[in-house]
C-alpha cells in the first residue's frame, strides 16, 4: 500500500522529482516518507538518505543534486511508525537503498538466517531483509557481468527467495541504475529523453512521459540514464518484447478548487459525475446488461465501499432487472468460487483497480474460464487491464481516500444497465438525471446546514447506529463506513429486521440512529425498527422524502424511485465530513488508511 517513485538520468534534480512524485502517490500510505539518492562527482559514488515520519505535506527534500534517486511513502505493515522502519532500508556496508511495497511473508525465517551470518538489522520491517539478502548475493557474485546487469541478476535471485506479494526496488551508487522487481504489487516504469522513471501508479508519472510499460508480475526491469531493460525475473532472461503503451487518457487535473478538503470537493462533484455518466456511459451500460443477460451465473465482487456498490446492484438487479446478481466481499470470493465456469460473469468493483484482494479473486476467477467485467475509475490501473470488458466510472481523480463520487458513480451505472436489461435504459438514465438534481439542490439549498448542525449536536458520540432495508440496507453500511473512516466513532450499519435479533441491545438513551427511509415496500417496516429504537431512548435521525413523528431529526430528501440509493449516500458522507472537522481530524488522509490496498 506504500508508493515508490524513483528516476535515474541526465537531470540533477533527481531528489526533487522524487519528492513531487511521492506526493502525489501519499494517498497510498502516509506514515513516513524517506528517498535515497547518489552523490555525483565523487571516484566513489555514495548513498546519501532522508527519512522522515509523518505525512509529506509541504516538505522540501535536503538532499543535494543528483542524476538518481528512488523515494517511498509509506502505509506501516510490519514495524511501528518510526524514522528507522521508514524507507529507504540499507545493507550492512550502508552501500545498497532498498524500497519495498508489499509483504515479504518469510521474512521473520530470511531475518534468521541473515542474523546467523551476522547481519545486522537497523529496523523492524520486513523489508530489510532484501537489503542484506543483496549485500550477500553481490559478495558472494563473481560474474564479469557489467555492474547493472549484475545487480538486476542479483535482485532477480533474491527475489525468488520472496514469499508473498510485493514490489521491490534497489539503488546502487557505484552503478548508475536503479533496479526493480514485482508480483502483485503494481510498478509501472516512463521513458522519455531526458531519463526514465518508475512508480506505483501511472498517475504520478504522466507529467513526466505518455509512455509508459506496466510490470507484469513476474518480472523484473533495469533503468539506467538511457534505457530500460525488462526481465522475466524466474528465468533471469530478458524479455523478447516488452509492451508500451501511448498513453492518451489525460492526466488528472490536481488541486482543491477552492475547497477546503478532496472530500468535500468529490462529495461536490457528484452531479457533475452523475450527468456525466447519463450523458456518456448508456452504451457501456447497454453492453453490461447484455453480458449479465448472457451469463449463467453473475457475481459482483469488491472491496469495502465497492463491496457496497456490489450489494446494492444486487438489490437493484433483482428489483427491477428480476435478475439475480449474487454479491461477495473480495477478499472472501477466492473461496467461494469452485463453481464458477466459462458461463460465469464476474463483475469487478473498484476505484483503483488495485486492490490486490479484488486483483487476486479475479485471476483465480479467470483461471475458472469466467468472463470479467469490471467498474473501475482508474485508467491503465491492473483491474482495467486484467478485465475482458473494463467500464469506467468517469469520476476524475479521487484523491481523498474516502470513496465518495467513485461510490455513486457506481450505483449510476448499475441503475442504468438494470433498466437497460429490460430494454428501459432511457428510464434509468432520466432516473440517473433526476439523482444529479436532486444531490445539487441538496448541496445548495441550505439543507447541508441542517447536516452540520446536527453534526454539532452529535459529534462527542462514542457509537453510532444506520438501519436501512432492502437496498437501503447496503446503504446503512455503506454510510456506518463513512462515519467510521473519518471520524474514528464507532459507527454500525445493520439490515433494519436485524435489530430485534441482538444489535437492539447496543441501543442506550441518546444514542444516535440514522434511518435510511425512502419511500418504497420497506418504509412502514422500518419505521417500526425506528420506534423500537426510539423506544429505548435513541436518537432518531430520519434520511427519508417522508415525514414522520418517530424522526426527532428529519432530513428531507426527494423521492427518485430506485434511485433512491443514490442520493441517500450523500447526507452521510457530509455528516462524516463535518464530524470529522468538529473532531479536529484530517477528512482526507485518516489514520491507519491508504487510498489503495495493494497489500493482503
Ligand atoms: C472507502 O472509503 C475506502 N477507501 C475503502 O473501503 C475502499 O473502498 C476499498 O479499499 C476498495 O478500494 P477500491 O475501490 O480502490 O478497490
């Protein structure tokens, strides 16, 4: 979940580039940053390190000029949140830097073995040991081999001694290169004339280069000044071809337009997002309700929120498609997939498209001869690439790590391709067209002050309720995971006929409860829940288009049919966003978060 960004060439400002490609890749983890960079003019080329904890922010980078550097920022695995566990680690001689996204899952019996030969160990991550497995490998190495060849080779054998996922990349000073291995974790490297790069993620290098070679797994890449050479890290041997793309999406605009914070700015986008996908997206909606019609069995799969989108397109497939979409968490289908077969559609949910858990349960999934769509915002990203029918989310950059515009983007989508199965997209895209009016009225009509007046009234609660039924059901998780995220309170969603068999007992006098109402077959039952609630002295907050006297707060929303969902996310996630300002804590970068989880 860490993001590494390195670049070796004719530039001397290496640390600095670095530094500018480590900000933009924080939203992979910010828990220290570090970049290790090679001093020039000098007979005998050194390492020179800056580690910091914490998050980037405005910082400058003190290293001095330089043709090569390599930079991590940081999400803690193993080893707390210290300048040691920081990135860059070195070997014993202080000679090689190493960089690491990943799990290195032996690394406690490789950690044993080198303390035994005498190694010494500076940290408590696992990354370490690849450092002192190099300064091994490299002694012990008699090759005649050019100085960058052989540390690609000597990297390639360690490598192989790695048990688990991971992206690893060293920088010697004696050779002017910088080398790289990856499975799993995603490494993406940039040519261009005056050097190469490489990255976590593609988005930190369009500035820089168009074009651009993702690493497959399994291999393993040398960048000097002047070119890259890619390897295929089993066989040690260099790849016959190596595939570049053009890139021609266009690099995503930064910045908060004048918002405070990327969550409010995306929470706000979400019309424009909404129209977008009306606008732009009927055809790709039109082409996954034919392949859902087409399939035997159809499964939706992601992660936390996108586990979410996945469950409610559950619900609004069986309500108005009549069709059955069974949902799974992506970290648990790899077990729950020994029937899938070539009639099987498997449908990806993902903002980054590089959850490795939802990477993972696809591959296996695609080894089964399922067919793999997927609803992704990142373009290039290793979901987008790994699926038969990609289908983006048009959302722009998300750069707050809460999934916001992302989630609705999803649920506009699935709304239109349910109708679309019925040969009624034209309705679900007026439907779509309506949700978009009715979260901008929302955003503009003074109704967010209700939000934040509320969040005044509540902002010291330790617990906190959602109910919601039917497809407000994934929506009460969905908005109990908001409220969690970002303001640490310990927010629970539950399907409102649940209560009564257990959670009901969590419920003491004041305690908030937000009811999630629209106007459809679940209204009147789960305002019995909401009176249930009530009667043991909760606080009854009613997200609804209906009045009612069991609300002791009622924010009004209008009645957009199954689009219902909708705009039902938007008042939680202005609810977590102020909470979060009223407890002091940062809504874009939370603790223990990253944008992307690309670590089991
Ligand atoms: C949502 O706010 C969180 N950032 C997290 O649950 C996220 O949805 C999950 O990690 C999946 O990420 P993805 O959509 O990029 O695959």
């Amino acid at each position: 979940m860490c993001g590494i960004f390195g670049y070796v060439g004719t530039r001397d400002e290496a640390p600095q580039l670095v530094l500018a490609g480590l900000k933009k890749l924080e939203y992979r983890g910010y828990d220290s940053w570090g970049i290790a960079s090679r001093q020039n003019e000098q007979a005998f080329a050194r390492l020179l390190v800056e580690k910091h904890t914490g998050k980037i922010g405005q910082a400058m980078t003190s290293l001095p000029a330089s043709h090569a550097a390599l930079g991590h920022t940081r999400w803690a695995t193993h080893g707390g949140v210290t300048q040691a566990n920081a990135h860059p680690h070195l070997d014993c001689q202080g000679r090689l830097a190493v960089i690491h996204n990943g799990i290195i899952e032996n690394h406690t019996e490789l950690r044993r073995e080198l303390l035994a030969k005498g190694h010494t160990f500076a940290s408590q991550t696992d990354t370490e040991v690849v450092c002192h497995l190099m300064e091994d490998d490299i002694r012990d190495e008699t090759s005649t081999q050019d100085g960058c060849e052989r540390l690609v080779q000597a990297l390639m054998r360690v490598f192989r001694r790695l048990d688990g996922l991971s992206a690893v990349s060293v920088l010697d000073p004696q050779e002017r290169c910088i080398v790289a291995a990856k499975n799993g974790s995603p490494l993406v490297l940039g040519y261009s004339q005056d050097g190469n790069y490489l990255a976590s993620d593609s988005s930190a290098l369009l500035e820089h280069t168009r074009r651009l070679t993702f690493l497959d797994d399994g291999q393993a890449a040398l960048l000097s000044a002047d070119g890259i050479r890619v390897y295929d890290a089993t066989s040690g041997l260099r790849e016959a071809d190596t595939r570049i793309w053009d890139i021609t999406w266009q690099e995503e605009v930064e910045g908060l337009d004048g918002f405070p914070h990327y969550m409010t700015k995306e929470i706000h986008e979400q019309p424009a997002v909404l129209r977008r996908l009306a606008a732009e997206s009927s055809a790709q909606a039109q082409r996954l309700a034919d392949e859902i019609q087409q399939a035997s069995t159809v499964h939706f799969v992601g992660c936390g929120t996108a586990s979410n989108a996945a469950r409610c397109g559950e619900y609004l497939f069986s309500r108005i498609a009549s069709r059955q979409a069974n949902c799974v968490v992506g970290s648990e289908f790899g077990y729950l997939a020994d029937f899938l077969d070539e009639r099987s559609l498997v449908v990806g949910f993902s903002q980054s498209g590089e959850t490795i858990d939802l990477l993972d349960s696809l591959k296996s999934a695609g080894r089964r001869g399922a067919r793999l769509a997927a609803l992704v915002n990142v373009e290039g990203s290793s979901l987008y690439r790994l699926v038969d029918h990609p289908i983006l989310l048009l959302a722009g950059a998300e750069r707050c790590v809460l999934a916001t515009k992302s989630f609705t983007a999803k649920l506009g989508i699935l709304l239109m391709a349910a109708y679309a199965t019925q040969g009624r997209l034209e309705e679900g895209r007026a439907l779509l067209q309506r949700a978009a009016d009715e979260i901008q009225s929302f955003l503009t009509d003074g109704r967010v002050e209700q939000v934040r007046e509320l969040a005044d009234r509540i902002a010291d609660a330790q617990h906190l309720y959602v109910i919601g039924r039917g497809p407000s059901y994934p929506m009460a998780l969905e908005a109990a995971l908001k409220i969690k995220e970002v303001s640490y309170i310990h927010a629970e969603g539950f399907a409102g006929g649940e209560l009564k068999h257990g959670v009901i007992a969590l419920v003491e006098r004041g305690s908030p409860c937000i009811v999630l109402a629209p106007n459809d077959e679940t209204f009147r039952s789960i305002l019995s829940g909401a009176e249930e609630i009530k009667a043991r002295g909760g606080y009854i907050i009613g997200i609804s288009p209906c009045a009612s006297d069991v609300w002791d707060e009622h924010i009004k929303v209008a009645d957009v049919g199954e689009g219902a969902s909708i705009v039902h996310a938007v008042p939680p996630q202005i609810l977590a966003y102020e909470l979060a300002l009223r407890r002091g804590l940062d809504p874009d970068k939370p603790r223990n978060l990253a944008k992307s989880v690309t670590v089991k």
